[in-house]
C-alpha cells in the first residue's frame, strides 16, 4: 500500500522546537513579532514610538507618548500568567502536535503543573484554536451531516431527547478530485430551519453546493444563498454511501478522538473549543512543520481572557 503523503510528512520535531523555543528570549521575541509584526504599537494611543526599559528582570515598552509601559505579554492570553513562556510554547506544542487530542490530565504530566493550571491552559489555546476557524467560511462542493455529542443519562430522556446531547453539525468542503479540504464541526442550537439557516450564513460562502442527508432543516441552507442537494439515506450502511464518505470519516475520527483523549467534558459549556480545535488541526494537517508557528502565532494574538471568562463560557 501507498503511503499517504500527508500522513507521512516531516513535521517539526520536539529537538527542531525546543532549539527554537528553548529558552525564555526566544519565546518572548516570538510573541512580540506575533503581537507587533510591524513595531511595537501602543494599547493606548497607538503611537509607535517607544523606549525599552527593565523593570524587576524583564523588558518594558515604554511609549512617548503617553508613558504607558506595556509588557510583551500584557493584554494576550499570557496576561498576568505566572509561568514561563517556555512552558507555555511547550503546552501549544504538544497540543499542536496532538492528532488525537490531549487532555488537561495528560498536559499536567508532560509540564509538570497542577491540574488546574493545565485545564486553563489548554481552554486559552483551544480558545484561540477555535476563534480562528470562526473567521473561515466553507466554498464549493460541501457535504454536511448531523450529528451529538454526549449520551443519555440514567434516568434521563431517551435517544433525541437527552438532556446530556449536544446537537452539532459537521460539513467538509472538497476539491474538483472529491477529496476533503477544509472542515467546520460546530454545535447547533437545535436541528431546526432557523438554527440551520443561521448556521450557514456564519459558515458557508453563499453559491455552496451543499449535499445533505434527508434532514428536513438542512434545506434552510439556501437562505444563505447555497444550493442544495438531497441523497436520502434510509437504512442504508455509510460504507454504502460514497457520496458522504468525507463527512463520515470526519465524524468517525471526531468520535475517536472525544473517547480516546477526553473521558468527559462539559459538552454544553465547551464544546465549540474542543471541536474548534480539532478542527484548527485538521484545516492545517497539509503542513505539520508550519503547524506549531502558526498556532503560536494565533496564541499570541489572541486576546486577553480571565479564568472566570474561560469558566463560564
């Protein structure tokens, strides 16, 4: 057999990483030409002047301006932290490099904090994970499909119903050859027309083609201007199904990754990171090496978010 030569491809190693991140200047160096790629600009008058003063071991920007003295990290998701930055680089590594996720416990134990600190760590990243796909509209051929997240609870309403199942939808868009390009999973209100037609202005460029199952509200996509196509499924098999063959290898690899890496998750309150991050992964999966810089890139960009914010999302 053939290998795939996406799957096989030369990403960056974790000697390659810690050679480039390795010590806290280069960390801090990366962020602010991820924060200020053209100068230093001010938070609060935007001027561009400035001085670099120390205060207490670490560099201060200080504006002529206005005088404010900001830090590299002040206003990003690295605000008020009390880690290094290295050990920050390292958490976006291994969650970059993490085909099949990885958890907050398996997170502690790679970086050696408590828990706590690993959980708010890999919310902030996946919070930046998932921001960035928000920006990013489907085109072209799309195949979508429903789908939950969650069981029925003991007790609880059986099936559709549950009070434990989040409803989401996944839709993968595809190249002239049929194969998958880029890739949107996110939760819906309900499987309803309007949470439907809401749903693909947000996410699909209008002039789609969007092929879906029998699902009654998937025909709403064509108020955000995309055409649609049915191929009712019946009792048939997915194997029988070629023309869903993307979107239900998505799904299948979704639901592997949510039992192998995370047991339980609060699946009404964070569902949008932890499908927002897979997939931030899969949407980059054609450059493993470029992978790491450009998720410390949105890291550093992304803006400043308290543990009360991430908590009660």
């Amino acid at each position: 057999m053939a290998y795939n030569p996406i799957q096989f491809q030369q990403g960056m190693s974790m000697p390659e990483f810690l050679q480039c991140f390795g010590n806290e200047a280069a960390c801090a160096e990366a962020v602010r030409q991820a924060r200020w790629p053209q100068g230093f600009v001010c938070p609060r008058c935007s001027s561009r002047a400035h001085c670099v003063v120390s205060s207490s071991g670490r560099n201060l920007y200080q504006c002529h301006s206005c005088h404010r003295q900001t830090s590299v990290t002040a206003g990003s998701l690295f605000g008020n932290t009390k880690l290094p930055l290295t050990r920050w680089f390292l958490a976006i590594y291994l969650i970059s490099q993490a085909k099949t996720g990885m958890s907050a416990l398996e997170l502690k134990r790679h970086l050696g904090v408590s828990y706590p600190t690993a959980w708010l760590m890999h919310h902030k990243i996946m919070t930046a994970m998932a921001s960035r796909e928000a920006e990013h509209r489907l085109s072209g051929a799309v195949q979508i499909d429903d789908a939950y997240l969650g069981g029925e609870r003991p007790g609880g309403k059986p099936g559709r119903g549950s009070e434990n199942k989040v409803p989401i939808v996944a839709a993968v868009s595809l190249n002239d050859k049929g194969n998958p390009l880029y890739l949107k999973v996110t939760p819906v209100a309900a499987f309803s027309s309007d949470a439907i037609s809401h749903w693909a202005r947000l996410h699909l460029a209008p002039g789609c083609s969007v092929l879906s199952d029998g699902l009654g509200c998937f025909a709403a996509v064509t108020e955000a201007g995309c055409t649609h196509q049915v191929e009712v499924v019946g009792q048939r098999k997915p194997r029988d199904l070629p023309q869903f063959k993307w979107v239900n290898t998505v799904l299948g690899n979704l639901k592997t990754m949510l039992s192998g890496a995370y047991k339980a998750f609060g699946y009404a309150k964070y569902a949008d990171r932890y499908l927002g991050a897979f997939a931030y992964r899969f949407n980059r999966r054609f450059d493993l090496a470029g992978l790491v810089i450009r998720l410390i890139v949105d890291v550093c960009r992304g803006k400043a978010a308290t543990e009360r914010v991430i908590r009660h999302a």
